[in-house]
C-alpha cells in the first residue's frame, strides 16, 4: 500500500507545481491554443491559452513511479515500464501534432496518416514486448486471451492477433479521450476518475494474487505485476488531478493532443495488463459515448446529408443546445462517476460469486 500512496502523493505535487511552469513558460513562447472555427463564438476567450500542458502529466507520472521505487525498493516491472513507455509513446505523437498546430496557426496539426502510423508503431511494440517477459510463473505481462473481468479462455487472439487487437483498442482508446477533451476540466477529470477505479480494482488483485506466498485464494487472479501496475494508475491519477487544479474552468492550460493520446494509451494499456479489456468499455463510459457520437455524426451525414447531433463530439452538442459549458462538465463528469462505480461493482460481484463457488 505504501508504494501506491507515495507515488500518489509525489505525482500530485509535482503536477501542482510543474503546471504554472509550464504556463509561464509556454506563454512567453507563444505555444497557444487554436479553437475549432464551429465553436469560435464559445470559446474565442480561450484562443492563446497554453497548450501541451500533456507535458506536466507525463512528468508528474513518471517521476512519481520513480521515486515509489526509489523510496519503497521494490523492483521496477515489465508490466508497469511497458504501460508507462506506451503512454510517453503516444504523449510524443500527441506532442508532434500540438507544436505544428501551435507552429502553423491552425487547428490541425499531424495529418491523419501520420497520426495513425504513430499510433501503430507504439501499440505494435506494446503489444509484442507485452507477451514476452513472462515471470517464474509463466505469466506475461498482457494476455492474446480476450478479457472482461478476468481473461476468457475460450477466445484467443493467438499472437498476430493479438498485435492487431492491440493496435484497435489503443489507437480507439487514445482518440477516444482525444474527442473528449474539449472543455475545461472533462477529459482530466474523466481521466482521474478511470485510473482512480483502476487502482482499485488493480490493488484488489494485488490482494487476491493467485501467486502470492500465501497461495491462492478463492477468486484470485492471474496478473503479472498488480502491484506496480496500481502505482502506474496511482501516479497518473494524481497528476491529472493536479493538472485538473490549473486546467479547470477557467483553464489557465489546456493537456492537449499531448496529454489526451498519453491518457487514452494509458488506459487501453492498464486494462490489458490487468485483464480487463472488456470491462473498461463500462468504466470509460463517457469515452466510449463520445466517440461513438462522431462515428454516429459521420455515418448519418454521409449516408443522409442530415445531422445527427448539433455538433460532435457530444459534449458540443450541449454546448450548442444552450447548457453553460460548467454545466456540460460536471454532468459528464457525474457520468463517468456512475460508470466507474458500475465498472467496479461488476468486478467485484464477479469476484464475490467466484469466491463464494469456490469456498
């Protein structure tokens, strides 16, 4: 429990303060943001606000993991490095395409191709480097088994596959926070939110390791490194909260393409690693609704010349319908709480019934 509580704790303040660092510094540099022409009336007061703000995650993360280690001695693993090199992966990609919206003046930045290719490139080395690395016990730190609660044994991907089903869910996860964050505070908060029901749900496998010295326990689960991979989720947690305390409305900065492809890796990674590739559809709710109403948007459009939705992604659409953009925020947000708290009841029902099978 300790190392998770220190790498929460270091990760928060580093956010905290390494934010308005990065707000002076990318002031003076001029690295602001551009706002998307549809909503120009909106949020024309937020053109020129620093962006990249992705930056003060990543590091906040990255140094509260480290000094978990350095402070609780344990062992860096395969399971967290490989999620943690995944996500400073993508936060790359994600950065490459802020600096040449920030260069070009222009709201778009990395070309689709470009974008996608970065994309596969990080979920290809993810998903090969994940099913090797297996421990004393022949367990590696991803599975080529499809998972909900825990893997499903009777649908394997097989490793090619698996590969393939990795590029999907990562490439899906990362633009799907991507497309939530255009407002203030919803795809950190979000974000919070999911990574603070992953250490939940990570540690809890931890408790019930079916390798732990003590043996197995009824309803264990077979994850390689719970423990560190709920210090990833611990530390990324925190720093999104503290980048939440800067970047909430009224945002002083924006995480960007930076921060938003680094969160949404992060999240495809964790629930492979813990084996809850499924599940996190339930969890990351909002994500999945918000994506899917630009899917929705484009399909009805090309197919009927019509609309579906004011504008998407969805959190426009109310924007649009007249809802104050704090109102938009905290409803979505109350949303991804009721997801997260049904994500973590299912899995804990699941464990309850095994256990109680088992017993």
């Amino acid at each position: 429990m300790k190392p998770i509580l220190v790498a929460a704790a270091v990760s928060l303040v580093v956010s905290i303060l390494f934010t308005p660092y990065l707000i002076r510094v990318f002031s003076k540099q001029g690295f602001g943001q551009e706002i998307r022409e549809e909503v120009q009336s909106q949020h024309a007061a937020k053109r020129g606000t620093p962006t990249m703000g992705g930056v003060a995650i990543l590091v906040a993360m990255w140094v509260g993991y480290l000094v978990s280690h350095l402070m609780g001695g344990d062992p860096m693993t395969a399971s967290g490095l490989l999620v943690l090199g995944l996500t400073t992966a993508l936060g790359i990609v994600g950065f490459l395409d802020d600096f040449i919206k920030i260069r070009k003046q222009r709201n778009l930045g990395l070309n689709k191709t470009a974008k996608l290719v970065g994309q596969l490139i990080a979920s290809v080395l993810f998903a090969i480097l994940a099913i090797q690395f297996a421990n004393q016990n022949g367990v590696t730190p991803a599975s080529v088994e499809l998972s909900f609660l825990r893997d499903i044994t009777v649908i394997s991907f097989g490793a090619i596959g698996f590969v393939i089903f990795a590029y999907v869910a990562i490439s899906g996860w990362s633009n799907a926070v991507n497309f939530t964050d255009g407002m203030d505070g919803l795809a950190g908060g979000t974000a919070a939110m999911v990574l603070a029901t992953y250490v939940l749900i990570s540690f809890w496998q931890l408790r019930n390791d079916c390798f732990a010295p003590s043996g197995p326990t009824p309803g264990c689960y077979t994850v390689r490194d719970p423990l560190d991979i709920a210090v990833v989720a611990a530390a990324a947690m925190a720093a999104c909260v503290g980048f939440l305390w800067w970047n909430a409305a009224p945002a002083k900065i924006f995480m960007g393409d930076t921060g938003s492809l680094a969160l949404g890796g992060l999240l495809a990674g964790l629930s492979m690693v813990t084996r809850t590739e499924l599940l996190m559809i339930v969890i990351g709710g909002v994500f999945v609704v918000e994506a899917l109403s630009v899917v929705l948007q484009i399909v009805v459009f090309r197919s009927t010349r019509r609309r579906l939705f004011r504008m998407a992604p969805f959190h426009h659409h109310f924007e649009l319908a007249g809802w104050a953009e704090t109102t938009v925020i905290i409803r979505f947000w109350v949303l991804a709480g009721i997801s997260c708290m049904f994500g973590v009841g299912l899995f804990y029902a699941d464990w309850l019934e095994k256990a109680m099978i088992l017993k």
